[in-house]
C-alpha cells in the first residue's frame, strides 16, 4: 500500500509541478528513489506522466485565459509573456522542449495562448518531461552529475 500511496503522491507534486502552483517535484522523486520501494522506472514514467498532463492544463488556461486578464491568473506577467514570446519567435514549437526548465510553465501557457497544435503540443512535452525525470533518477544513482 506504501508503494500505491507514494507514486499517488509523486503524480500529485509533478501535476503540481507544472501547472501555475509553485511546486518542486524532485524532491519528492529523489526521497522515493532514496527509498528504494518503487522500482525506478514506475517513478519515471509516474512522474512523467502526472507533469504531462500538468501541462496539458497549463496549456488549456493558457489556450482558454490567454488575454491580458486571463495572462495575469497564470503569472504571466507582461515581461514573462514578451520573454515566452521572443522564445517562440525565435524557436518555434521547439522551445516546448525547455518546458521542463524554470520559467517552462510560461512557455506551456504561452503555446495554449498561440494556438500551437495539440498533438504536437503533446510529443514535444512528452519528450521534455519523461527526459527530465530520466535524468533526475540518472542524477539519484549518482550516474549523471
């Protein structure tokens, strides 16, 4: 039951993660892998798949509340939606790939706002955040880093 409670809880503080709740969730994934009760993989893809679709919500309010009002609910402050949009501008979708990065939440709300297609929406995030908790558990068994 510990295992089912722990990956729930680590799906909660990913989701959290990524949405506009300032919430770190390596630490949460670093004290389970400490713990060594939940195979590395199922932390992994646990992870991943609660920060997905933490973005998915962030780029959903981004898409919905995209106006000034809306942009200011989210944390987009004017600099930060010019600093999101210059990233665009200058990488495109590609720039979802850093939205496992600090600041990525503004750029996942900013691809909602720019109507960027769902489905590629979705395959640059995925790749972004299921690497990033590849490498946080690299990091825990001290491979990387």
């Amino acid at each position: 039951m510990l295992t089912g409670t722990s990956l729930l809880g680590l799906f909660v503080a990913a989701f959290l993660a990524a949405t506009p709740v300032p919430f770190q969730s390596e630490v949460v994934f670093l004290a389970l892998m400490a713990q060594g009760t939940v195979p590395i993989l199922a932390l992994v893809v646990v992870a991943s798949v609660g920060n997905i679709l933490g973005s998915c919500v962030t780029y959903a309010l981004g898409r919905g509340l995209g106006g000034v009002r809306g942009a200011r609910w989210l944390g987009l402050t004017p600099e930060r939606r010019v600093k999101a949009e210059r990233w665009f501008g200058r990488w495109g979708i590609w720039a979802l790939l850093f939205s496992w990065a600090p600041g990525g939440d503004f750029i996942v709300a900013v691809s909602g706002a720019l109507r960027v297609p769902l489905p590629r929406f979705l395959l640059l995030v995925t790749l972004a955040k299921t690497a990033r908790y590849a490498v946080v558990a690299l990091i825990g068994l001290g491979i990387w880093g």
